[in-house]
C-alpha cells in the first residue's frame, strides 16, 4: 500500500472517530433534553443528569454539588451522588483542596494521575480511592452555580479531552434546565402561597362582623384594612342580654399568616368568655392565660375590650396596652380610655382592672389602630394622634360609618405615595 493510500486511511479512520464523538456527543445531549420535562423538582433533574453521564461517560461514579454563596466555610453542597450499577465503592468526595480549585479557577479540572500531579499530589493517601477525575463548573452567565464531576473512567488512558469536553457541554446545559427548574419551583411556591393567602384572607374577611348591631339610641360602625393579603388587627361586636353590646378591637404583633392565626385565637378567646357572661376585666384576664399558655413568647396583642350598656348610657372598659380610644362629647371635651392593664399573652396571670363611665349626650368614642396614627408619608411623618383628635373633634356631627370613611381617607391623603405599613382599623360608636 503506496503511503498516499496509508495517509488517506488514517485521514479517514481519524475522520469516523471525530464522527463518532460528535455523534455520541449529540446523544448524550439528547437522551439529557428529552428524558427532562418542565414540571421535574429540581432533584429529579438534576438524578436524571448524573445518571446520564455515568451511562455516555463510562464511569464509576458521578456527583452534581451545587454552590451556596453564603456558606463560607462549605460552599458547595451535594446533590444528587450515584454510582454504575457494577461498582461496590464507597461515596468518592471531592477534597476541600479540590473544591477550593474550583472555585479560584472555575474552569474544568482533568486528572488521570493524581500522583503525578504536581497540584494534587500531597492529597493522595495510600488507600486514596480516585484514580481518574474529571471535574466542570456549572456556569450560568458567567456565573458558577456548581459542579459536574465524574470519578475513575472505566478505560486504562482515564479521561480524554473529548470527554471534558462532552462534560462541559453537558455542564453548561444542565445549568439553565437545574435554573429553570429552580424558577419553576420557586414559581409553584408563589402560586401555592398565593392561594393559601387567598384563603387566608377569605377566612379572616369571614371572622369579621358582617353587619353592624342596631341599638337604639346609638350609631355602630366598625372597618378593618390589612396592610398585606391577610392582617392582624381584629374588631368585634357580640350583643349580650339586655341589648348590651361588646365591642373589642385587637393589634396583634407581626403581620401576615401568623398573626392572622393569633387573631383567630384571639377572637375565638373572647368570644367564648363574652358569651358566658364573665365580667369585663374577668374576660381580659382569661384570654391574657388562654393566649400565654398557647402562642410563642414573642407574640402578643394589645387589645381594648368595652361593654356598652346602652339603658344607663355606660361604658365598662377594659384596655390591655392598646391606643387609648378617643371619647368626645357634645361640648368638644375629650376623654381618653386608659384604665386596663399590660398586654395579652406575654405574661400568666396578669391583673387587670376595669371602668365604668357615662357615654356623655352627642358623645362619640373612637377606638382605632396604631396603622392610624403612625401612617407615614414620603417623609417619614407620622398622621399622629393630636391630627387624629381634632379630625374627630371637627366632625363629630358626622354619622358614625362616615367618620370612618373620612379617618381612612385623611390618613391615605397623609401617607400618599407611601406604602401602607400596617393594618388601619376603626370601630365608631356615636350617641344619637
């Protein structure tokens, strides 16, 4: 055989090899993109992904470890690790020395011979169980989010340059399915807690009083705003025996679910002790043991508790750490409701004390929210509770459900652009 013959064989020959990477090389990608589908967890995709390399690179084993930034000590963390079915080895872990590479010089990492290399060597021990290893970040706009690696290559010559790069191709594409699993994940969270917070919401709109009590001689009125989906304030009306009426409104501490929870127990608390009968600072004192015994320490709620007996025109009240409510009457005199007691629910057995007072002619009570009073604005300036006073003083001819209206919108007018912090709520009763 003449050599141009010889030449063009090995020309060939070398031509099917290329062919025949790049072929398997086009299955590998493949069998990784059609065996994925849009709505895998992240874990499964990214066992799907070392299960594939071990089969198309030929190896004892495989890890996918991802990198946590705010983990200086440990960045990376394992995954998803698998073994060949024909291997009976103990998990290979990548060195911290290994690692620490990696992330100084996020590029691919080949070592057939960890002996002889110079950078590695001082790790070997004589029992040392990596022959062969062949590591890739996993980049995602030039930003590492992990590692691809693959340990002991089942062929006497150990890793290739094909192979790192059949690995780094399958690096790169296994970021943006792992990151768009992720997104996927984090977008199903969303959607699911935005249900619950739907139904959240529909069970606390619920809890509040869907109409007002009609008691002669007097305007009720009562409205609450969440500052988020669901809220921890709370307001009530339960009428008694004798056209008595209570009336209560709740601050509880935190926002969201949890004080949603809280102010379910709250609720639920008074509305079993209202309904016996118990006298007013009684009630307080069992709801102040009934939460402590029940919630974390850190959470508690302020809470003012009146009764309105409306034959006599007396109010019984107590307040337990809440806004002291604004009582003016018909001559413009103020009065604020302080007589009560510390908070409920951080301490057992507190002691509680209660009032009673006349409910002046023309008079009007306004027990209110601290979302009312500290309604900031662009410049972080409270409405403030003198603001609040002389609003009410000035129209206090107004119909009870109409103040509420007009606080409301004094208070948005205030705050403008500013986001609402926390929850508004009012509850009116005027003598007529």
């Amino acid at each position: 055989m003449q050599d141009s013959e010889v030449s063009q064989l090995n020309s060939l020959k070398e031509e099917n090899r290329r062919l025949k990477i790049a072929i398997e090389e086009l299955s590998a990608l493949n069998d990784v993109a059609t065996a994925i589908t849009s709505n895998q967890s992240v874990e499964d995709v990214i066992d799907l992904i070392v299960r594939k390399c071990i089969k198309h690179l030929k190896v004892q084993q495989a890890v996918v470890m991802l990198l946590d930034e705010k983990d200086q000590v440990n960045p990376f963390h394992t995954m998803i690790r698998k073994q060949d079915s024909i291997s009976n080895f103990m998990p290979f872990r990548l060195d911290a020395q290994l690692t620490g590479w990696m992330l100084k010089n996020k590029s691919p990492l080949l070592v057939n011979n960890f002996k002889e290399d110079s950078r590695f060597k001082y790790i070997v021990k004589e029992e040392f169980p990596i022959n062969t290893l062949l590591s890739v970040p996993m980049l995602l706009k030039n930003r590492m989010i992990g590692l691809l690696t693959v340990f002991n290559k089942h062929s006497d010559s150990g890793f290739s340059i094909e192979d790192q790069r059949l690995l780094s191709i399958l690096a790169a594409q296994s970021a943006h399915i792992i990151e768009n699993a992720r997104l996927y994940e984090k977008e199903q969270a969303l959607t699911r807690l935005q249900e619950e917070m739907r139904l959240a919401n529909d069970i606390q709109v619920n809890l509040l009083p869907k109409s007002v009590p009609k008691i002669p001689g007097y305007q009720i009125s009562g409205k609450s705003i969440p500052a988020k989906d669901v809220g921890g304030d709370y307001f009530d009306f339960i009428t008694l025996k004798d056209n008595h009426l209570t009336f209560c409104l709740g601050d509880i501490s935190g926002k969201g679910i949890p004080a949603a929870l809280l102010m379910a127990n709250l609720q639920a608390s008074l509305r079993g002790q209202t309904l016996m009968d118990i006298h007013c600072k009684e009630c307080v004192t069992f709801t102040n043991n009934l939460l402590y015994n029940s919630t974390d320490s850190n959470k508690y709620a302020t809470l003012f508790y009146g009764i309105l007996n409306p034959s006599q025109n007396k109010i019984t009240f107590c307040n337990a750490g809440h806004n002291e409510p604004i009582l003016i009457d018909g001559y413009g005199e103020v009065t604020r409701l302080k007589e009560g007691g510390m908070v409920v629910g951080i301490l057992p057995d507190v002691t509680y004390e209660d009032k009673t007072i006349d409910f002046p002619a023309d008079g009007i009570l306004v027990v209110y929210s601290d979302g009312i009073t500290e309604a900031m604005n662009s410049n972080e300036e409270e409405f403030g509770e003198e603001k609040l006073v002389k609003l009410i003083s000035e129209n206090r001819k107004l119909s009870a459900s109409d103040l509420i209206d007009l606080i409301i919108k004094t208070v948005n007018d205030h705050a403008g652009n500013a986001e609402q912090m926390d929850d508004m709520t009012l509850v009116v009763i005027k003598r007529v």
